[in-house]
C-alpha cells in the first residue's frame, strides 16, 4: 500500500512539474533534471509519466539534451514492453523537436531494426518513417550509408538487409512522396539503390525494382534511372546465368535468369523509358539466351517465357514509337527465333505474325 502512495506521489508531483514549462530557464533545468531522475524510477507509470513530460522541455534547454537522449535510449532498453515502446517513439520525437540529433536517432532506429518482437517491431518502423518525413535531409544519408556498407561482417550484412526490407515494405511510398520535391536526395537514393543492386540477392533484387526502382521512373520519369536500373539488373542477369549454366539442376530452367530478365523488363516497359534501354534486353538475350547452345537446353515452358520476352519487347518498341523505323537491332532476335520453330512449334505461327505487325 505504501508503494502505491509513493507511486501515486511521484505523479502527482510530476503532473504539478509541467505546469512551470514557461518558467525561467533555470526553473525549467531544475524541472528537466528531476524528470530525468523519474525516468530511472522503479515504477513503470512514472517513467512513462516523466518521458511524456519531458519532451516539453527538451527543446529549449540544448545543454541537457545529451543526458536526455541517453535517458531515452535506456528506456528502449527498459524491462518493460510498454516503456521500451515508449522510448522508441521518443527516439523520433527528440530528433524531431531538435534536427540536430536526427542522424544519431535515426542510427540508433536502424539499429533497433533488429527487434523481433512484431509489435515492437511496428512502433520502431513507424518511428523511423516518421523521422524520415520530418527530416529526409538528417536521415537519408544514415540509411543510404547502411545500404551501401562495404563492411561484409554479417552483422553489417544483416542491418543493410533490415533497411531494405523497411524501405521495400514498410516506406516506399512516404518515401518517394519526400524526395519528390528534393532532386539531391533524390540522386542520392536513387544512387544507393543501384549501388545496393550490385550486392542484393534475388529476392532483394525484385523487391527493390519492384516497390522503389519501377515507382520511381513511373511516378518521376526519370529516363537516365531507367537506363541505369537496366543495366545494373542485366548484370546480375549475366552473373546468374553464368552460375547457373553451370549448375545441371538449374541450366534446364534458369530461374533467375528469368526473374531478373522480367524485371529489366518491367522497367523497359514503363514510359519514361527510351528505345536504348528496351532494345538493351533483346541485345542481350540475343546474345546470351538465344543461341543454341542455351536455348535448345531449356525445357519448353521456359523456351516459351524467353520468346515471349522478346515478342513483348518487341510490341513495347512499337507502342512507345508508333514505328518499327529504327528497330532493325531487333532483327537478329527474331532470325534466331525463327530457326527454333521446330523447337516451338505450338507457337511458331505465333511469333511469325508478331515479328510480322
């Protein structure tokens, strides 16, 4: 009953603290240290109680902030689902009323990306999406930094990988609304996201193209992106099907081989894209997927996929510049085509008529 008294008291007395907040500044650093003191105390409410007071404060005294930003880092650490929560969104809140702190929180945040408890989870990724909208100049350049470590120690590893996944899953939209409106970050992120292709496993490599890359050149038309995302991706295609080629339970079917030349695909596809960049893809199947050597190797669903492939490029040539003019580069995939009808011969009357428009 007595450490309920207590527990009520230090409330009470914190509830009465706030009411000072336009003190003069020495009343409000005397109020910011008792706070800081509560927000060690033994009970759970009147941590939370003091963290939500302080933020009052927190602003106009700058010469305490780095007492209160490791007073906020021990509650991510606290016994207590509810007050380690509370703590992350504090992380955010801190960086938000003083921008200067915006890049340590955002690292600590990316850090706390680790977490595997779901719920906590969410309150970090949502914290950290809140501190990328609030200061995109302070906390791009930690995730951009994390997206392109060079460090191949798996805990470096496995942080790079939790920043994509939340810029995939979790931020893509909030992300390209903010950079938008910032041409700098814009070349920044857009930089990172090629860089980190040139490391990303397929998976990786799907979901960035996917929820980044193809918004990105869709939304922004950003026609030298789009040429670069494809060559970047063409050269994963080339690596992948190097190995796979190699590999007998694989040569069959190339599956990523496929995936990625499917995304290179998607990005051709898209307006903003020029004629360089979709006649890049049947160049290189061309050279690469076509000869006889692969082709005739590939079980038919797959021999089908490649063709449709190129018949799709093909048609995208067409709709995008009303004109086959120019487009003699794509002869030669169709010439090899045409010497595997025998192959294909479900649809060889198919591709006769498409090469044929």
């Amino acid at each position: 009953m007595a450490e309920l008294s207590e527990e009520i008291g230090f409330r009470n007395h914190i509830a009465v603290l706030v009411k000072d907040v336009r003190a003069p500044i020495e009343r409000r650093r005397q109020i910011m240290t008792e706070l800081l003191e509560y927000m060690r105390s033994d009970y759970t409410s009147v941590k939370i109680a003091a963290a939500d007071m302080m933020s009052y404060f927190f602003e106009k005294l700058p010469d305490m902030h780095e007492r209160a930003i490791d007073a906020v880092y021990d509650l991510c650490e606290d016994a207590e689902e509810e007050v380690r929560s509370l703590g992350y969104k504090m992380v955010c809140q801190t960086a938000k009323r003083e921008h200067a702190w915006t890049a340590r929180n955002a690292d600590v945040l990316v850090q706390l990306l680790q977490n595997e408890d779901p719920s906590e989870l969410e309150v970090i990724r949502n914290s950290l999406k809140d501190l990328l909208a609030s200061d995109p100049d302070g906390a791009f350049p930690v995730l951009y930094d994390y997206m392109n470590t060079n460090n191949d120690a798996t805990h470096s590893l496995d942080l790079r990988g939790h920043v994509l996944e939340f810029l995939t899953d979790y931020a893509g939209i909030e992300v390209l609304e903010s950079l938008s409106t910032r041409p700098q970050l814009l070349e920044l992120f857009a930089e990172g996201l090629l860089r980190s292709l040139k490391s990303s496993t397929l998976y990786e490599t799907v979901a960035i193209v996917d929820k980044l890359l193809y918004p990105m050149v869709e939304q922004l038309e950003l026609t030298q992106l789009s040429q670069q995302a494809v060559q970047a991706i063409l050269n994963k295609t080339m690596i992948a099907l190097s190995d796979e080629q190699r590999r007998p339970e694989s040569r069959t079917a190339l599956p990523s081989t496929i995936q990625y030349v499917e995304e290179a695909g998607a990005i051709a596809s898209l307006p903003a894209s020029d004629l360089q960049t979709v006649t890049s893809i049947v160049d290189f199947i061309t050279s690469n997927l076509l000869p006889a050597q692969i082709f005739t190797h590939l079980i038919p669903d797959k021999q089908l996929e490649i063709s449709r492939f190129v018949i799709v490029l093909y048609g995208t040539c067409i709709t995008k510049f009303q004109s086959t003019t120019g487009l003699d580069q794509l002869d030669p995939a169709r010439d090899a085509l045409a010497k595997h009808f025998g192959v294909l011969s479900k649809v060889g009357v198919i591709l006769i008529f498409s090469f044929r428009l």
